[in-house]
C-alpha cells in the first residue's frame, strides 16, 4: 500500500496533460521555441562534461570507491530536491530569469540581484567547462509548451544525471583500484589518456580509447560551451530588462536573440579563458573556484525561493491542486537540499585547515565568493532600500502559467506585452 501511495504521489506531481494551452509567443520577448529535447540537452549538453569524464578519476584516487560513491549519492539528493524545487517554481512561473527573478519576487529585490550576478559570472568564466542541471529552469522562459515540457524535461534531467554519475563510479569502481598510479597523474584536462574512462578501455585492451575519448571530451567541451552561451545571455537580457544592467542588452534580433549579451558574453568567455595560458594558472584557478561555490549559492537561491514560493501560494489563498507540478516531500526537500548546500559550501576548502602551516590562500579563494556575493546583495539594498517581501504581498501570478493561458484564451491570436524589448536589429 505504502508503494502504491508513493507512486500516486509521483504520478500527481507531473503534469495535467488534459487541456494543455501552448505559451502565447509576446511580441518584443524571447521566443517560445524550446520543446521538452531541447531543454533536456540544454541541461545534460553541459553538466556532462569533463567533470564526469576526468575529475571522477581525482575523486576516486582521492576518497577511494566507497567513498566517491557515497559523495555522490549525497550530492544526487540534493540535486534531485533542488531540481524537483526549480520544476514547481519553473512551471507555475515559466519565465527567462527564472530562480534570479524568483529571488527578487519571493525573497528580496537585493537577493535576486546579487543572485542574477552571482550566476552570471560563475557560468562566463567556465563556458569552456561544465553547467549545471538548473538550466532547464532558464530554458523554461522560451518553452513551447511549459505546462507539459518543463516537468517532462526536469523529470528525465534529475533521473539520467543520476543514472549517468552513479552508475559511471559504481563501474570504475569494480574496475579500477583506487590506488592505481595512473589516477594521481590527472590534472585538470590536461591528460586525457589518464581519464578512468581511458583506464577502463584500456584494461580492456582497447589501445585506441586514448583517440576516442579526445573527441568525446572535445564534444562535450563544445557543447558545454554552446549551452553557457544560451544560459548566459538570458540571465543578462533578464538583468537588464529589470532595470539592472544596461538598457543596450534588451535588444533582440528578428529571430529573438540577445545579440549584445551574446557579443559580451562571448567577449568575456574568451578573455577568462585566456587566462588559463597565463604563468601558472593562479588567477584561471581562482576563477574556477569562485564559481564552484557560486553555483551553490544558486541552488540555496532556488531552494531559499521555493521554501517561500510555496508558504505564499498558501497564505494567498491558493489551492496546491492548481499547480501545474508539484514538488514532492515540500517543506522538507528544500530544507534538507539547503544544509547539503551549507555542508559542500564550507567543505570546499577544508584543506586550507589541514596543512601546516594555515594556507590563507587557498581559503580565500575557497570562500570569497561568499562575501562579495553578500558585498552585492547589501549594495543594492542600500541603494534602492529594499525590503524582504512579506509572504501576502508576493505577486505570484504575474507572467504565471495561469496568466499565459488566460490571456490566450482571450486573445488566441495576439498577445503584445506593454513593456516589449526593441527588436530593431535585422540578423
């Protein structure tokens, strides 16, 4: 009976496929072109990367198999709660700033700020690198049909990612022994012929797997890069379509592109990697590292906003049969997702207290993106004086889903936003 129940509540926090509207496309706004494919390879295009096909191979030489698998168990369940958070809150609010907007409207206009920046940058300096799973609540704001795809998306993103890392160390660790000398020979991507997925090959005696994992990493490099690009300049366009970057960057192409955010973007990209060729690689390092924790601060900003997404909807007066999904094991998936987060967050530079003598720089490059995020959030709240929003003043219905459809239902053929971004530029 438990199982039973459990599978009812799985089925009941999908979508409702009956009466499904598609998203009106709004003249001067992104265009809602992305099917469920497109989101999720978006997200699985990025996350699966060289931290999957070299970086597994530090953590098993360093943690041993047991000890990676557990590793990556623990950091499964959380994505997973996070995801199933960003798939409630992408569904009902299916919009291009997704959980940076959301901070600003659930949480505090200075949160979403410091947040919208925060992710910028992480993502600008690791465009050659990896993403992360929360892309596909970025995608949403340009999905064709959210109500259907973007639940379908999320659901098979958390599933194969999970598949795709566990089952990966669970093999290599049958295979390969942790103490295996080649592993402590990998650093960075500089060796692919390291790659414990090389190992596996070549305990196989399949010689050429060097040649054939170079061109899958170098696949997947490129699109990691393709998907930073896309995630990228929609954070920009949203930042400055809300009034905090440079009107300049809310000018799309006929086709509904952000062609100066990409132009910036691209800029940047290129610069901080550039970086990485420069003496010993210090300042790329650093960089790097920044954006590790940066990315956590993301997922707490998306479980943070879930926790008063969902508190809010109740104290509306909302009924939670209407939500287009719902996110299972509310309120404690996002509590428990968020103390994962502050456990990896201060555990990334643990080593900084355990050599002798006390390594200051590697602590400060471990935890400084802690200060300036929250260096930026008190700027902006200083300037604009802003307040933490009360839970019955959120708006929760603008640019919703319920909105979206109301609106069709209206006018099914065309629906113009008042505040529309110049769409002037013929590419």
């Amino acid at each position: 009976m438990k199982i039973n129940s459990l599978w009812q509540r799985i089925r009941n926090s999908r979508e409702d496929e009956n009466d499904i509207l598609p998203a009106p496309h709004v003249e001067g706004q992104l265009h809602r072109n992305l099917k469920e494919r497109h989101m999720t390879m978006i997200a699985l295009g990025g996350t699966i990367g060289t931290g999957l096909f070299l970086a597994s191979g530090q953590a098993l030489a360093s943690s041993g198999p047991a000890g990676v698998l557990v590793s990556y168990v623990i950091v499964s369940i959380m994505v997973y709660f996070v995801m199933t958070s960003l798939g409630e809150l992408a569904t009902h609010l299916p919009i291009s700033g997704s959980f940076n907007t959301y901070g600003s409207r659930f949480v505090d206009e200075a949160f979403g700020f410091a947040l919208s920046y925060n992710y910028y940058f992480s993502w600008v300096v690791t465009i050659a690198g990896e993403l992360g799973t929360e892309a596909v609540g970025i995608a949403a704001g340009e999905s064709a049909n959210p109500r259907r795809d973007v639940p379908r998306a999320m659901n098979q993103v958390i599933w194969r990612i999970i598949l795709f890392f566990i089952g990966t160390i669970i093999v290599m660790g049958l295979i390969i022994r942790y103490d295996d000398p080649r592993l402590s020979n990998i650093h960075g991507v500089q060796s692919v012929a390291v790659s414990p997925f090389t190992l596996v090959f070549l305990s196989a005696g399949w010689t050429p797997a060097v040649h054939i994992m170079n061109a899958v990493i170098l696949t997947t490099v490129l699109s990691a890069g393709n998907s930073g690009l896309y995630l990228c300049t929609r954070i920009l366009w949203t930042l400055a379509m809300e009034g905090k970057a440079p009107q300049i960057f809310c000018r799309l192409t006929k086709g509904g592109i952000p062609i100066w955010c990409l132009a910036l973007t691209t800029v940047l990209a290129t610069i901080f990697f550039g970086l990485s060729f420069i003496g010993n690689q210090i300042v790329y390092q650093w960089l790097v590292n920044l954006s590790g924790v940066m990315g956590f601060i993301a997922w707490f900003g998306i479980a943070l906003s879930h926790w008063r997404f969902r508190r809010a909807y109740i104290a509306q007066g909302y009924a939670l049969e209407d939500l287009p999904y719902k996110a299972l094991f509310y309120p404690f998936g996002p509590i428990f997702a968020s103390i994962l987060i502050f456990v990896a967050v201060f555990g990334q530079g643990y080593t900084a207290f355990t050599t002798h003598p006390f390594n200051f720089n590697s602590f400060l490059s471990a935890y400084i993106s802690i200060p300036v995020f929250l260096i930026l959030f008190g700027i902006y709240k200083f300037v604009k004086k802003t307040r933490f929003v009360p839970l019955r003043e959120i708006d929760l219905m603008t640019g919703s889903l319920r909105e979206r459809e109301e609106q069709q239902k209206v006018h099914p053929y065309i629906v113009v936003a008042a505040d529309r971004a110049p769409t002037d530029i013929d590419l």
